[in-house]
C-alpha cells in the first residue's frame, strides 16, 4: 500500500496536471461484506446478517458499528493512497455493498484498481426517465379494496420507497387532511429533510420520509443551483406523477380548465411515501446518486422500491449484464426482503430494447388500458376527420372560418421564427384570426420540446380564436401523440393523409391575389367535443413505446435465459398528480395534474399493487410476490381474445399485431388473483448466485467481486434457466432439454392441480407429473421437457397451465427457440 501511495506522489510531482485534470465519478467495490451480509468474522465486530423473517435493528450498536467501521476504512484506503484535495469521497455504501462513490482522475482509477482490498472500480454513468381510471380498469375498487376493508386500508402501514424526481408535498394525492390519521411506523427510520424556502419539513404522516441525492451530480459539474432544487422538492413533476399512481390518496377529483375528468387515486392509497430524489431537470442523474438512495431506502426500512427510472443502455464494465453496480445493488435489496419493481424502458416496439435486466427485479411493460380521446373535425364539404383533442366543441357545434397560420402572418419580422408552430401569437394578425379557427403545423420543434399543444392554445385564445387545429404534415417515425387537455376547442391530426385532406379542402376554399396572397377564407371547419374518453373491448394492448424482449446477457446483446418484461401494466394515458413547477412536460406546465404516458407510469401500477400483496402476506419474499403476480396474470383482453400488441407496419403505420411474453412477459396483472394465487414459484438469494455462476463463459472472480458471494462448484451442470422463477426461457434449445420447476402452496387447503402446456409446433413440450396434490405449506416439483423438433431461427412460444380443484389457476410462460 505504502509502495503504491509513493509511487503515485512521485507521478503526481513529475505531471500534475495528468492527475488534476478532467476528474469522473467512480463506483469502488470493496473486500468484505455489507451490513445485510455480514455474519462476522472481523474482531470485535458482531454479525449484523439478519433471515428473511427478523427484522434488521439499523439502530443497534453492532450495525451502527459495523457500518462505521466501513466508513472508516474506506477513508483510510483514500487517504493512504491520494493526497488530500486531488480526490473528494461522495458516498459509503455500507448497507447493501461494501464500497464508495468518489470524484478523482482517471490516473487515480487506475491506482485504486490495483490496492489491495478492492475487487472492482467502474466510472459512473447517467440515467433516464422511463416516462384516474386505472384502479377501476383493475378491478380494484369492486374486487379487492372492499375485501381488504376499503380504500381507507388498502396497503395501511407499507411503506413505498420511490427513486425519482421528488415529490410535491402540497398536492392534495398525498394531503392528510381529509383522511384518517396517520400512526407512526416504528420500522421505517428514514429522515425528512426541512424545506430550505419554507422551513417546513416535506414529511406529514402520509409522506414518512424524504430525502435527495445529488453528490455524483455536483462532482461532476451538471447541477445548476439555479434551475433545480437541492431538495426533495420536485422540479420535474415525474416523480410527483409515479408517487400518486401507486399510493395517492383515492377520490381526488382531477380538474383542469374548469373540467372534472373523474377521480384520481392510488393503487394503495393508505401506504406510505418515502422519497429519495435521484432524477432533476436538466440531465436526468447518476448511477452512483441511485445506489446511495437505494441502499439508503433499504436501510431505512422500505418494503417496495418503485425504479421508473433506468440505465441508457447494458453496462459495458461488467461482461455480464446482470452485474452492473445498479442490478447488483437491487439484488442485495430483494436479499433485505425488499420488492423492486422497474419500468421495462420506452424503446419500443423494437426488440431487444429493454433497460431492466435481471430476474431478481419485476420488470414492467406498459399497457394501453380501455379509455382513449377521441375527437373529430367536422369540414364544410361534409367530411370527418378524426384526430386528438381532449377540448371542448366550438362554441353552439357551430363552424367558423379557418384561417392558416402562415395566411395571418404580421410583418416580416415573421420570418426570423417559425410561425407555422403557433407558439408566438405577436407574429400573427390577431384581426385576421379573431372568431376564426386556426390552422397551425406540426413540426420538429414538438418532438424536441420546445413547442407544445398548451402553447397553442394560448396563442390562440389570445389572439380571439375561435379555436385551432395543428395537423402533421410529414410523418415522424417512432413520434407517439398524446391527446393534451385544452381551455379552447382544439385538435391533433395526426393522420398525414387526413392532414392533406385538410390542406386541400383549404387551399380550394381559399382566393388568392397575383401574388399567392390570401383575399377571402371561405373554408369552415368544426371541432366536436372531446372531453369525454370512449371506453373500448380491446384492451389491455401493448403500448408502442414499450420495450420489448428478449433479454440480453451482456454488451453484445446475446440472448439470455431469462424472461424480460415480467408483466403487463397500465402505462398509456395515466392522469394523476402533477407539480405546478414541473417542466418534464409542456403541455402541463403550472398544472396540478397531468395525463402521461411511459413505462414509468406502469412501474407504480405494479409497486402498488404489490404494497397490497405485502400488506396481506407480511411474511412473504420479494420473489414470492413477484411469483403472486406473474402466475395469476391475464393473456386474454376484455373482449376474450389473445392479448395484441401495437406495432409498426412495413409503411411505419400504427397496427396490431398478436402479443407474446417478448411483449407483454406472462400477461397483464389482475390484481384479485394475485392476492390468492394458490401457487407461488420462490427463489432465494443463493439461487440468484447460483444462476450468476451458471451463465456460460462468465467470469466467475466479477460475480465475486460484485456481489461478494463466490460460486460453488458442487451443483454440476446448473444451467441459467434452472432458476426457480414463474416462466421457462431456452435461449439456445439443442436437442431435448428436462427443466425443474418447485411450486409452493400458499393457500390454507390442500389442492391437487392438473398440469397441461400448449406450444408451437416447432417445440415439444411435455410436463411431468400429468397431476399432483400440494399441502398448505407444502412444495412439489414438476419436470418441463422441451425437445426441438424443427429449427426456424426464431423463438416459440407456451405455456404450462396448472388449474387447482379450488379454483386456482397458475400459469408459466414457456419461450425457446431450436437449435441442432
């Protein structure tokens, strides 16, 4: 150690400026293990490792010690190494993983790689976004809460922790006012930071904790004190969003514009909040700030962590994709009994684009539910064009004249801007305008956010409009358009076929002079009202932006035996609460509520339905729940057919196509069965080490190092899809492939199943035994054949269906493509 700090004094005196140079945020992972791990071993510090069924005592004096004993020896390390002043430490991780956070050159990556006691060194990167009726779509409010004593006690005492922007305390989702009194919960021990504007704490009983992490951020220079908020406070709005969906309060009305689009409320309206700020305005965040939350939360007391957030892409540090500093840490937080759920990522529907990994994680699709906006424009020549538009109708049904932007430009000044966008109503003639409705294009400048529908209809209420139509002129591949809630009658076209019709109806109802200008506006156009959503049969579907399988295993995006997404929830369209100061969305600028769309907005639906389970079943594993809720989930839509998912066609036009587990996992989630599903599929933390070790060509010193568990060389030939999770993914099928799966009865009466699968034709698949009886409590195991009997080059897709003499009925998806 001494050699390695004098050779690195002796650098640093020769080229200075090589260590002081440009400095990057790095992940240390270190020998030894962690608080959830420790089961002692170093002198004069007793075990902390606590089973599944204890509880951790955080304040006890071998944790506090322990914890501090970390600490201190990860400043010890940096100081024996680096001179004081050329480094700044940013984080201990001592909960989950042994390591630290610093600030220091790349020179000084390369020195602490080699001292002895680290096992790995990884520069941090960034994150992203992965941006009510839904609890009646659910079944929630007629099936489950009145079951579980009402609304008022749905997932009373759980505790959410949410990795996101913040939250706005303020808002009435998350208000303590009008709603039973909150107790303490004496296990959660996180803290709630103080208001630096208002002096006042961001906790009030609902809210249990609150904090932000910003270090990572800082050091490198991306956070601008004067644009965002060195505090829980959200200046985004997302996470205010994905709080409410799963534990806002239930019946908060949601008005707008002087319009009420129902009542809003959460999953599990009686859970609590944690908040542990992660993501900001202008540059998202930072691996290492995530970790320092996360293995915060965990150590707080969390039951559910909800990520609607993720990675941009696999790690390239780590051979193996699960590997990542981010999966690694999530994997020591579902050891702690924490369940996790993620947002699958917003990159579809094109494969292979997932940002949620790891089988330890429930990964979440994003569904399109049963409400859409609809709307119409009516023209004089009688034809109807259908477009976006959540306004009301002109004023009487009536029509009035339509006048285009570019025909009421004022002055020539217009042309230093864009006016076709409508976005500065002074570029417009606003006597040209008035009473009339106003024709506004579509452009890039919609896409990259710096226009917006709201805009328009400030421009044209401004300007005495009548109302407004913006009509995409040029197709935008992989644009997705929401209807926006307006004050004016207002419409989307987003159809560029129907935008033509609408030009050329226009330009034939319009004279000109000499000189192309416009002299008499004799094209007349209605809006109809659009305030009101259609309900449709078809639904669940897949949204079009939802990431899609297969998984991948490392960089090079091979496949993995691992089903990912795990399951289907609502993401398209979601109302619930917004911060009046959030700038994550224009169109909702200074709104309480916001109507989004993302598999950020699923990932909640999940957390909480999954704070009910937990509240039912205290007890239960992570991976018992995510069981719970796998098995019982729903492959058929409302209308009894095959679940569809949204797809491009060959002319980049918006279709349907039939889902499969790529898409939508094993289903979409139906929350009553989950919480009695009969059956669950569990998995330890040993069983997720065993499958880390199984992967083939992995490297088994990184899965050491990272996870601090080595791999054991007694169970000869275990293979990745040998982990006991609720579905069966054979990456690469050669010949005949026996697989085990070990389910468990979680109900109180004895139940005999019979087991049948289907498959496509190019595997077989057989099940052993035909029936079998399980005891409460009780485990049997059950033998999945796949044989390849025709080579494609493409995956096919099953299922193993189990239906109980109690009425149970548990499914495992079944995925393999055949291999000679």
């Amino acid at each position: 150690m001494e050699g390695l700090r004098i050779a690195f004094l002796l650098l640093l005196a020769f080229v200075p400026q090589v260590v002081l140079g440009t400095h990057d945020v790095y992940i240390v992972t270190m020998e030894g293990d962690p608080v959830v791990s420790y089961r002692g071993g170093v002198e004069g510090f007793p075990a902390t490792a606590a089973d599944l069924d204890e509880e951790m005592d955080i304040t006890s004096e071998a944790v506090t010690s322990y914890s501090l004993h970390l600490r201190t020896h990860h400043e010890k390390l940096l100081d024996s190494l680096f001179v004081e002043g050329t480094y700044e430490k940013l984080y201990s991780y001592h909960h989950l993983i042994n390591g630290f956070a610093v600030h220091m050159s790349s020179l000084q990556a390369e020195f602490l790689r080699k001292a002895p006691g680290v096992k790995y060194v990884e520069r941090d990167t960034k994150i992203q976004k992965l941006t009510t009726h839904t609890p009646q779509f659910l079944g929630l409010t007629t099936a489950l809460w009145p079951t579980g004593g009402g609304f008022d006690r749905a997932g009373e005492d759980v505790v959410i922790g949410f990795v996101d922007s913040g939250i706005y305390p303020e808002h009435p989702s998350f208000s303590t006012h009008k709603t039973d009194p909150y107790g303490p919960v004496l296990r959660y021990k996180g803290k709630c930071e103080i208001d630096p504007t208002t002096h006042r704490s961001f906790c009030n009983g609902k809210i249990v904790g609150a904090q932000h992490f910003a270090k990572a951020a800082i050091a490198a220079g991306a956070f601008d004190p004067d644009v965002e908020f060195a505090s829980p406070l959200d200046g985004d709005g997302h996470g205010s969003h994905i709080a409410a969906i799963a534990a806002g309060n239930n019946g908060i009305p949601v008005r707008m514009h002087g319009y009420e689009f129902g009542k809003a409320s959460g999953m599990a309206p009686r859970a609590r909040i944690a908040v542990y700020k992660v993501l900001y305005r202008l540059f998202g965040g930072y691996v290492s700030d995530v970790v320092a939350a996360i293995d915060q939360a965990v150590q707080d007391g969390v039951d559910i962590l909800n990520l609607s957030v993720g990675p941009n892409s696999p790690s390239t540090a780590t051979r193996t994709t699960f590997l990542n500093p981010f999966d690694a840490a999530l994997l020591s937080a579902v050891k702690a009994g924490v369940f996790v759920a993620q947002a699958a990522g917003n990159g579809g529907p094109f494969p292979k684009t997932l940002v949620s990994f790891s089988p330890w994680i429930t990964t979440v699709a994003a569904g399109v539910d049963d409400r859409r906006y609809k709307n119409h424009l009516i023209l004089g020549n009688g034809k109807r064009l259908g477009g976006l538009g959540v306004s009301p109708a002109t004023h009487g049904n009536k029509s009035f004249g339509l006048i285009s932007a570019t025909d009421a430009l004022l002055g020539s000044s217009a042309t230093k801007y864009s006016a076709l966008d409508c976005q500065r109503p002074e570029l417009l003639n606003k006597r040209k305008v008035q009473g009339k409705i106003l024709l506004c294009g579509y452009s890039y400048n919609y896409i990259a956010g710096t226009a917006s529908i709201k805009k328009v209809s400030q421009t044209a209420r401004s300007l005495g409009a009548a109302g407004f139509v913006v009509a995409v002129e040029s197709s935008y591949p992989g644009t997705k358009f929401d209807p926006v809630p307006v004050n004016i009658p207002g419409i989307l076209i987003t159809d560029v076929s129907k935008t033509k019709d609408l030009i050329d109806y226009y330009n034939s109802s319009t004279t000109r002079d000499w000189a192309g200008r416009a002299t008499a506006f004799e094209a007349t156009v209605g809006i109809a009202d659009g305030l009101a959503p259609t309900l449709f049969n078809s639904a669940p579907q897949v949204a079009l932006f939802s990431s899609r399988g297969p998984d991948v295993k490392d960089f090079s995006f091979q496949d993995a035996d691992v089903l990912k997404p795990d399951i289907l929830a609502p993401g398209n369209l979601i109302w619930a609460a917004w911060a009046p100061n959030g700038t994550d969305e224009a169109n909702y600028a200074g709104e309480g509520f916001a109507m989004m769309s993302g598999t950020s907005m699923a990932a909640p639906h999940i957390s909480g339905i999954a704070a009910l389970i937990k509240q039912k079943y205290p007890k239960w594993s992570p991976s018992a729940i995510k069981s719970a809720l796998m098995t019982t989930a729903n492959t058929i839509d409302k209308g009894s057919h095959p679940l569809r998912a949204q797809q491009y066609s060959t002319s980049e036009m918006l279709t349907l196509t039939r889902a499969t587990p790529f898409d939508y996992g094993s289903g979409a989630v139906n929350p009553k069965a989950a919480l009695d599903p009969g059956l669950v599929l569990d998995a330890t933390h040993q069983d997720y080490i065993t499958f880390l070790c199984s992967i083939p060509d992995v490297d088994q010193s990184e899965v050491s190092n990272i996870t601090g568990s080595r791999c054991s060389s007694s169970p000869k030939g275990q293979r990745p899809y040998d982990l006991n999770i609720p579905s069966i993914t054979v990456s690469q099928l050669k010949g005949t492939q026996t697989v085990k799966r070990t389910v468990t009865n979680v109900a109180d009466e004895a139940e005999t199943y019979t087991i049948m699968t289907r498959m496509s034709s190019e595997i077989a698949l057989e099940v052993s035994p035909p029936a079998l009886t399980v005891l409460p409590g009780s485990s049997r195991e059950i033998m999945a054949t796949l044989t390849t009997r025709s080579v494609t080059g493409t995956y096919s897709f099953g299922e193993i269906t189990m239906k109980g003499d109690r009425g149970h009925l548990v499914r495992i998806p079944v995925v393999a493509m055949g291999f000679k």
